[in-house]
C-alpha cells in the first residue's frame, strides 16, 4: 500500500469525526452498544438520537429495551409510553411495557397491554399465553398493611400439602436416582458436544468450499446440539459477516420465520436479515462464553470496523491482544483503524509489531512510516 491510500485513510478518518453525526448515526451506534452489552452507552446513543429527531419513534423504543435490561422498569416504562403516543398501534411498545410492569409486580397494567397485544396481533401465541398467566393475579382489591409486629397465620392448605420428612431409605433411594439421572446427563452432555464439533468440522469444510448456505446451517444444528458451545458462535458470526448482516434493529418480539427460512431470504437476495439477528450477536455469545476467546473479540472488532465505529473497535482490538499477544491481524488492523483516526504514531507501531510477527501486508505501511 502506498503513502496516498494510507493518506486517504488518514482522511476518511478526519471527515467521519469533523461531520455531525446524524439521528441515525446515533441509532446505529446504540443498536452496536447494546449487543455488547453496553447498555448505559446504547441509553446515551440512543439519547442523542432522539435529542435530534423528538418523535424518533425507534430511538424510543429501543432505549426503553435498553433500559429494562439495567432494571430500570420505571424508566423504560416512560419510553414505551411515548412510543405508544406516537404510534397507538406499535404492537412490541404494549409488549416491552407490559414485561416492564410485570416486573414491577403492576400486573393489572401488564395484562391490560398484553390484552391489547392480543388486540393487535390475534392470535399471538405469547400473547395469549400471557393474558392466561397474569389473569388470576389482576385484582380490585387493596391489600392493606397488617400491624407490626402481629404473627401471620399459616395458609391450613399448605400444611395439608407440605412435603413430608423422608425416610432414610427415601433418601438412599433418591440419592441413588439421582446419582443416575446425572450420570445419564453427562453421557448426553459428552455425545451433544462430539455431535457439535463434527457439525463445526462439516461447516469449516463447507465454509473453505464457499458453501456458505451448508455451512450456516452445520453451525446453527451445532448451536442446537450444544448451546455453550463458543466455537459455533463465532463461526456462524463468520457466515453473517460475509452478507455484511453485522447489527440489526432490537427487537424482542417472536418472529414468524425459522432462523434458517431467514437465512434462506437473505442468501438469496443478500439482504440484512430482518430481527435480533447478527453477526455482532454471535461474537458477543462466543464472548460470553468464553470471555478468553481472541479471536471472537477479533471478529466482533472488525464488524465494529466496517461499521465505522472505530473507538469500540480498538477496545475489542485491544482485548484481542490482551488475550493472545501473538495475534499479528489484530496488531494490523488495529494500526489501520488507528490511522483512520489519524493516530499515526500508534498505528505504525502496530505495523511494526504485525510485521514482525509475520503479517506480510504491514510491509507496504511501515515503509511509508518512515
């Protein structure tokens, strides 16, 4: 690479930080900071999104999700409020705020919005189902305080059906079972994991063909077969990152659509897949997982990267790192991140210490270093 493209870098960085950022910027930004669990800073984002656009609808919506993730039901709830102001007929506002006042033990106001989402989307499973739960705890009634002090009396009920003490043999008996059932556990556990990392080699296979559609779905079935499973998260990151499906719009609600029907939409139009879905979500997974695994810090960076938010790409830059300090491509392209930030020093230095653990691409930028 020669000295005029690392400038042109250089100026892309410049103008991304003089220009203001737009109320979708600020969305956008948000949206990433949640799925990295950076709920507070998705609140600020999100924030200045609505600061710039008073009726952005989303920016309310999504704030509020971010702020019941903080526990700050209250909150959240003033959100969905001015969500359903804006739009009565926001279907997922009446959702969040009745989980919101569920929490809160408001479970007359929770089964009033879920009655409603019940109005909207007919025939909505979770709808329904949560209609049916909080029915028999809607009450008129006041429970008023009882005096200090007073002993409350015993439900007799409960004492009709409360556990009785087992006997030794009970117990013997139950251990043994027990000892059983979890010795039955684990040999589901041991089979669930080989079936994973078979269905991962499958994909890696499938992936280096560019079968990207088979190997998608070897890492989701791996995924199904074992849910802790990091090394399936990241791979399947890897697929969404190549349809560039790097962030989508919060959204808790059910989709109609499998995973894999979505997957098969966007393979064949190539468009973002629609819901909670990206490659971002499965890095953080990984992440979460396994809170050592290099290279998932690595490829989240990189998302973070080609979506321009280059402050928490250096974070992830570093952690990778951090974590394994041989790793060459993050030294890379933490240097070219770094230089679009025009932070020129920092960045060849970085270069340096790719090159000098292999990287063969550094070679061009440290020669224009110098």
């Amino acid at each position: 690479m020669n000295r005029t493209v690392f400038i042109f870098l250089i100026c892309i960085g410049v103008n991304f930080q003089v220009n203001a950022q737009t109320a979708e910027q600020f969305f956008k930004t948000g949206i990433i900071k949640y799925k990295i669990g950076d709920y507070a800073g998705a609140v600020e984002s999100f924030s200045q999104a609505i600061k710039l656009n008073p009726n952005y609808e989303k920016a309310y919506n999504n704030r509020g999700i971010a702020k019941a993730k903080m526990g700050d039901y209250e909150a959240s709830i003033l959100d969905f409020d001015k969500v359903i102001s804006l739009n009565p007929y926001k279907s997922s506002a009446y959702r969040n705020r009745g989980v919101s006042k569920e929490k809160l033990k408001d479970f007359n106001g929770a089964y009033a919005d879920f009655v409603k989402l019940n109005e909207l989307l007919p025939g909505n499973a979770y709808a329904r189902k949560k209609v049916a739960n909080l029915k028999p705890q809607v009450t008129t009634i006041k429970e008023t305080n009882k005096p200090e002090g007073k002993v409350v009396e015993i439900d007799d009920a409960y004492l009709q059906t409360a556990p009785q003490p087992q006997s030794e043999v009970q117990v013997s008996n139950k251990v043994e079972r027990d000892q059983e059932s979890t010795s039955s556990l684990q040999k589901v556990v041991i089979i669930s994991e080989k079936k994973a990392e078979d269905l991962i080699a499958f994909g890696e296979k499938k992936e280096k063909e560019q079968d990207f559609k088979a190997a998608f779905s070897a890492y989701n079935q791996a995924i199904n077969q074992n849910p802790t499973n990091a090394v399936a998260y990241n791979a399947r990151g890897r697929i969404k990152s190549i349809f560039r499906n790097y962030v989508a719009e919060i959204d808790i609600n059910e989709s109609s659509k499998s995973y894999q029907e979505k997957f098969d939409d966007a393979y064949e139009s190539t468009e973002l897949l629609k819901g909670d879905f990206g490659a971002i979500d499965d890095y953080t997974k990984a992440i979460s997982i396994d809170s050592a695994y290099a290279e998932a810090y690595f490829n989240r960076a990189m998302s973070l990267y080609n979506l321009k938010e280059y402050a928490l790409a250096i974070i992830d830059f570093n952690k990778a790192i951090s974590v394994d300090n041989k790793l060459a491509k993050a030294f890379y392209y933490r240097g070219i991140v770094k230089g679009v930030l025009n932070e020129i020093g920092g960045a060849c230095l970085d270069f340096i210490a790719a090159h000098k653990l292999g990287y063969a691409e550094a070679a061009d930028l440290i020669e224009d270093c110098q």
